[in-house]
C-alpha cells in the first residue's frame, strides 16, 4: 500500500461541515512512551504528559484536520504563532518547541512507532524530542479511514503553576494570589510584573510555594528563580489580566 509521509517542526508554536474525528489516546500514549525511552537511551530524563501542552495539542490536529492544512500556522490565521497558541491554552513556559507528522496508509498499531522513527530520522525533529532543557508533554492524533495528523508539543517546565488568581483590591490595584512548585531548579526567588520585583518566594521542602502580593498594574507576571543576588532565571511567566482570572 502506498504511504504519505510529511514532517513539520517548529522551535520555541475550515471547510464547512467538516469536524476533527475522535483522538486516539492509546496511540498518543506509545507516542509518549517510545519516545521516553529514546531519551532513556541517551540518558536523558522522561517527558511528563502535561495537561496545558494536551489541549494545545489536541487543539492544533484538529484545526489542521478540519482546515486541511498542515504546518504549524493556519493559513486562515497567520499571526497566531506557536507560542500565541501555547499562551492561549494555558501555557507558562517560555521555552517551548513542536513536531508535526502527517501521514496515509498506516495501520493504527504502525502510526506511534512511524511518527517517532520519522521524527528522530529528521535532525531538527531529533533535536526537540531528545532536547534535555524539556521536560513536559502534549500528544495530539486524530484522523480516519488511514489518514492521520499529529502534534507533538514540548515545554521546559521549572515552576508548575498550581493555581493563579488576580483580583481587583480595595485601593484601585490588584492582588495576585498565586500557588505552584518547583519542578526543578532553584527553590527561591521572586515575583516580577514586567521585569521588576514585587515579592520575594521560598519553596517547602516538597517544592511548593504560595505568594498573595499586590500588583500596582496589570502586565505580565513572571516567576524567577534565584540564580545570583537580585538576578533571576526566568522561564515562567503569564499575563494578569483585568478583573477575575483563575486557572
């Protein structure tokens, strides 16, 4: 049977009557697995299924199924770029990257192992996929009668946000309520809104940490770790929006 093979990458990302078909969770799932033991092979840690890189995955195969394109930006919606997506389901890293893999005439047992050796077969897809920065996951394929599309998502996850929360305060400004824990890294630091620093942060001995600061405006609130006196790392940070805001 004649096979269609295609492979998109991206670093950091409808035609009427026509609906994604249903995802195919135990595949996605092998997906996950062969690919941790790839890493395992060259002694790199696991990639943990997260639940905000699921949705924007799960997302994106479906706006490429019902559009029927394939490529890492709609057509129909050129600013929206990959990390506009990942922002908009939730994403906090800002380190990110994305797989795509497309392809026909495949048995659904053949389609895991096909996209994982396509992708470690193409050195741009290799490198995201054994890149040692990521440590988190979203594993997106849907298609039917033999034709299938996949996103495959990537983040470097250092503080995992628990639940935020921000809220107008008696005096005019805001108050940020905010819970997470660090999945690795430094377990100190602070809070900044548009670069500068507005709390200060130490984590339990399980890596959990609560901050309930003020925030004078709304921008974006980043999450430093303490790498140096008043020097952070940052590689999380989400905007606070206007008026009640909960994850």
């Amino acid at each position: 049977m004649k096979t269609l093979i295609k492979l998109a990458l991206a670093a950091l990302v409808s035609l009427p009557g026509w609906a994604a078909p249903p995802a195919l969770p135990s595949v996605e799932s092998r997906i996950v697995e062969l690919c941790n033991e790839v890493r395992g092979q060259h002694g790199l840690g696991p990639l943990e299924v997260q639940v905000n890189l699921q949705v924007a995955a799960a997302s994106h195969s479906a706006r490429m199924w019902d559009g029927k394109f394939f490529g890492h930006n709609d057509p129909s919606q050129p600013g929206i770029t990959l990390s506009k997506r990942l922002q908009s389901a939730g994403v906090s890293s800002l380190s990110s990257a994305e797989n795509l893999f497309r392809c026909e005439g495949y048995a659904t047992q053949q389609l895991a192992q096909s996209a994982v050796d396509s992708w470690l077969a193409s050195p741009g897809h290799r490198a995201n996929l054994l890149n040692p920065k990521f440590n988190r996951v979203g594993v997106s394929v849907c298609g039917t009668k033999g034709s299938y599309v996949f996103t495959h998502e990537f983040s470097s996850e250092a503080v995992s946000i628990l639940s935020r929360e921000v809220v107008r305060s008696a005096d005019g400004g805001y108050l940020l309520r905010l819970r997470a824990r660090v999945c690795r890294g430094p377990r100190e630091g602070a809070i900044l809104l548009d670069g500068k620093r507005v709390a200060s942060w130490t984590a339990a001995e399980d890596g959990s940490f609560e901050v309930n600061t003020a925030l004078v405006r709304l921008g974006m609130v980043q999450i430093g770790q303490t790498v140096a006196p008043r020097s952070w790392e940052i590689e999380t940070e989400f905007p606070a929006l206007s008026g009640a805001e909960q994850i």
